[in-house]
C-alpha cells in the first residue's frame, strides 16, 4: 500500500519505518527542515535501539523517503497517518492545533478516497472532530473515512512492540475502512480488536492511565514496606504472581516519568470533567507519583541537613533504559532540586548525555559511570540501565568519598550492597 505519515516524531518515525518493514510504500513529512535533513542523511533524529537502521534498509531501497509536503504525501497515498504531537496545555487538556493544522491541510488536498487515521494520542471525540474539520475544507465530491488506531508503543523496545504487538486497536465508522486496516497489520498476525472511534480513543488513555496506577499503588506499598522493615521486591512479587494482577509495572522506584504517562493522566483528568466526571482516583495517582520524586531528596536530607557544597553522583538521567528522552524524567527534577541546594552534580547516562548537557548546564556531564563517582558523598541511582549491575562496586567504593547509595529503582540487593561496605538505601526496602 501507498501510506503517508504526518509527523516525523517517535511514533510516527517508527510508525513508518515499521510499515516499510512490512512492504508498504512510505512517504514521511515533517515540517522541521533540520530534521528533514538529518533523516535524507539517514541519521535517526531520537535514541530508539534499532530504528536508525530500518531508516538506513528502507531509504536505501526507496519505500521509505521524507519531504516537507503534505500536499505531495496526501496525493501520493490511500491512508494517511496523523503522528503529530499533542502537547498538554496547563490546564491537562490535550493540544490539538496541530492535529486541526494538518487535517486542513489533508482535506484542501485530497482528490479522491483517502482514510485518515489517528494515530496521535487525543481525547475522546477527536476523531469526530476531525471528520467535521475535513469536511469543512474538503471538495464536496471527494470522498474519506477517519480512523483511530492509537499506539502502544515503549520506548526502548518501540521497533519489537509495532512488529509484535500485544493487540491491534482499529476504531473506525466504516466497512472500507475497517478492511484497510485490516489488509495492512494482516501480516502481523496479532489479536485486532474493531471498535467504534470514541472506544479506541478511550482505550489508549485508559490503558495509560492503569499503568501509572500501577506504578502509584506499588510506589504506594513501598512507603508502608519501608515504614514497617517489610521488602517491596517480596511484597510485589507476591502480588503479582496472581494472574489478575501480573507481575508488569510492579517495581518501586522514584516515579514514572517520559511523555506518554504524565501527559496522559493529567488529559484523561480533564477529559473526564469535561465530562462531568471527577476521577478522583487519577487524581491520586497523579499526587502519589509527584510525591515519589521527592524521595531521594528526603532520604539524603536525613543523612545530610544541609547540602550546600555536597558532591553527589547520579547514574542515569533519561526516564526509562535504553532511550535518551528526558521529558518529565525523575531525574532532571531531582538535579534541578539538588542544584537548587547548592550540591554539585556530577551525572551519567549511556545515552541522554547530549540532551542532558543542554537542559542541565549547571549539572557536570561525566564520561562513565566511575567518572560520575569520584569524590562523591553520595550516589543517587535514578535510571535503570543494565549497564550500571556490571560496575565493579569495588571500584565504586575506592573512588567515593563517602560509599553511599540512594537506589531509586531497586537497581541492586541490599545484601550485596551491605557486603561491599556500602550505606545503602533502596525504595521500600530494607
């Protein structure tokens, strides 16, 4: 199939270059010129394990190319994607001047059948909004479908999520619709579910908001763990070998973090009083995750009252392993706070060291993780990328001034950690 994507983001980069995978002609369009640039050089613009590669194959064999027009990609396919960013405004709503943008643009030129598919995470409704848009500004004779198929996509592991996914959500109003998608994620032999377009719209923000619920409720436990000498990595194992609950986002730590989950609880709050819901629950969820960020900051004030001058470490700045997006990550508002303290910082990341450098200048930017300790009087673990369990610890405690360890995310046992001389403290554990 000949298939367009507006928006040269995370998901529709790997959106497109997943589709060209799977034999499809792609036409990418992007309005940001440096960008545009860099993918025509076949250099990925994001951190994603893989992706940069599938750029490289598919430019190469030419089902894969990039323009600033969305004139030529409207003309030159039958489904258009919609990827572009729906940023929170502050009152939690989503943002969707770009989605109105970029479906006046596909209607003004559209000369015949197109299906028009959400793929960006939007509120409820959107997609019945967007059929008004196009049939605002599109020719009377020229015919469209509008679809939801909202991603699930993680970062770090995005390329195998899109290539086998847990379940294909396909939203959609009509029979012709409905066969497209189904001929085009046919190859990937996963469960596909058919919905209306309000119910896969509602789907992806409800399946985000339950993992943050998740990840609040475990961070939750990990308090009441750390108050009364229990062990969260017990605790959570033994809730999570039932089979109603699983054992997936059980793991305490400092908060989530990236773009997906806080943006996507902050709208599914507003959009439920819209709706004349108040989600008391999201609510919480929101304040126990805000909480959690402070936990490092509390446990080192315990140690230290006053930390003006302190030198202190932190292994890993992006908000999850194997990605360098820093947005909403625990960690840049954990330096921003300690910063603020007057303490020195002295940080590592296996990827987000560029980006960190930009939003951190006040942070030093160390060239490994034994770098980031010396002197130091005290570590912070905020990220946890597998490379940090492969540090020789031995070595870790020769180049600290003082061998303290705040692990905010469980990174390592206490008893091994105890055994190497260190002051150690995990979440929820004793």
């Amino acid at each position: 199939m000949d298939i367009s994507i507006i928006g040269c983001g995370y998901v529709g980069l790997v959106t497109g270059a997943c589709l060209a995978e799977l034999g499809h002609n792609i036409i990418a369009v992007d309005n940001n010129l440096e960008k545009l640039a860099q993918l025509q050089r076949q250099e990925c613009p994001i951190y994603e394990p893989g992706l940069e590669q599938l750029i490289k194959i598919y430019t190469t064999e030419g089902k894969l190319r990039f323009t600033n027009s969305i004139a030529e990609a409207v003309r030159g396919s039958q489904i258009i994607f919609i990827c572009v960013n729906t940023p929170p405004l502050p009152d939690g709503r989503a943002d969707l001047s770009f989605i109105e943008a970029v479906s006046q643009e596909i209607a003004i030129n559209m000369d015949s059948y197109r299906l028009i598919v959400e793929k960006s995470t939007v509120p409820v409704r959107t997609g019945e909004w967007v059929k008004r848009t196009i049939n605002t500004y599109a020719a009377a004779n020229v015919e469209f479908d509008v679809a939801s198929n909202p991603e699930f996509l993680r970062e770090g592991t995005a390329i195998h999520d899109f290539l086998h996914p847990d379940r294909v959500v396909i939203g959609v109003s009509s029979q012709r619709a409905s066969s497209l998608l189904v001929q085009l994620y046919e190859p990937l032999n996963a469960p596909l579910l058919i919905t209306d377009i309000n119910s896969a719209e509602l789907i992806k923000h409800s399946a985000n908001a339950f993992l943050a619920l998740k990840i609040s409720f475990i961070n939750s436990v990990a308090q009441v763990c750390q108050r009364s000498g229990a062990d969260i990595k017990k605790v959570a194992k033994g809730i999570g070998l039932d089979h109603r609950i699983g054992m997936a986002s059980m793991e305490a730590g400092i908060g989530y973090g990236g773009m997906c989950l806080p943006k996507d609880v902050a709208a599914y709050i507003r959009i439920a009083k819209d709706l004349g819901y108040n989600f008391e629950l999201l609510e919480a969820v929101e304040k126990v995750n805000n909480t959690q960020r402070r936990w490092a900051l509390e446990q080192l004030k315990k140690i230290y009252p006053n930390l003006e001058g302190l030198r202190l470490a932190i292994w890993g700045l992006s908000f999850k392993p194997h990605t360098d997006d820093l947005r909403f990550a625990p960690a840049v508002e954990i330096i921003q706070a300690l910063l603020q303290e007057g303490a020195q910082m002295q940080c590592y990341d296996p990827a987000a060291m560029e980006k960190a450098a930009q939003l951190l200048p006040k942070a030093i930017m160390c060239k490994n993780a034994l770098e980031a300790c010396h002197q130091a009087q005290a570590l912070i673990i905020c990220t946890e990328w597998p490379q940090f369990k492969s540090v020789d610890l031995l070595k870790v405690h020769k180049e600290m001034a003082t061998p303290l360890v705040l692990d905010g995310r469980n990174l390592f046992e206490p008893k091994r950690m105890a055994e190497r001389k260190f002051q150690y403290y995990g979440v929820g554990r004793s």
